[in-house]
C-alpha cells in the first residue's frame, strides 16, 4: 500500500516539473525579445497532461508602432505552435510598444521539457 502510494506521489511529482526555455539565437546584453517571451510562457496543462515535449521556432519583429509581432511561427506539435502564438499575441496586446528593444527580427526557440 505504502508503495503505491509513493509510486502516486512521484508521478504527480514528476508531471508537475516542466521547464519552458526561450532562447535568441543572437544573444545581447540588456533587455532582448527572449526576456520577455520567458516571462509569459509557461508549460501548458494539456501538454503535461499529455506528456507533450517539443520546440516552438518564432521569428519576431517589430512594426511600425514598435508592437511586438510574429512574422513567422513553426514547431514541432500544432498545438504546442498554437498555444505560443496566442500567448504572444495576448501579450503584445496588453504590453502595446516596445521602446527598449531594436527593431531587427529576432529568430526565438521556445523548448517545452518534461523534467523527470
């Protein structure tokens, strides 16, 4: 009995840990789009549930407003490619410009990982 219920325990343990990394592919000091990507994506419940991992490519620049926009957007899960997306557009809809940041496109790579 005492097993099982260890066994429970660490596999809700284990679901719970997720790491969600956003990483420019050209790194700067100071404030970068990555920065902020990291800050509002978080490991989505249908993926853990579903013990989904993968990687979301994002290609951002910004307009003629300085608003965060994505230019272009691939992965290698639909859903994952999805949820990245609306969380960005939610998130440049709120943040409106961005004044601290270069207007150069910037390639990002969000990696969703179960951490066992």
């Amino acid at each position: 009995m005492k097993t099982k219920i260890f066994a429970i325990m660490a596999g809700l343990l284990i679901l719970s840990l997720s790491a969600v990394e956003a990483r420019s592919t050209d790194v700067k000091k100071g404030k970068s789009y990555s920065n902020y990507i990291e800050k509002v994506m978080r490991y989505p419940d249908f993926a853990q549930d579903e013990k989904i991992e993968g990687t979301v490519n994002v290609l951002v620049e910004l307009n003629e407003n300085n608003e965060l926009q994505i230019a272009q957007i691939w992965g290698s899960d639909t859903r994952l490619v999805k949820y990245v997306e609306s969380r960005l557009k939610r998130f440049a809809k709120k943040h409106g410009s961005f004044n601290d940041l270069d207007d150069e496109s910037k390639l990002i790579s969000i990696k969703f990982n179960l951490i066992s």
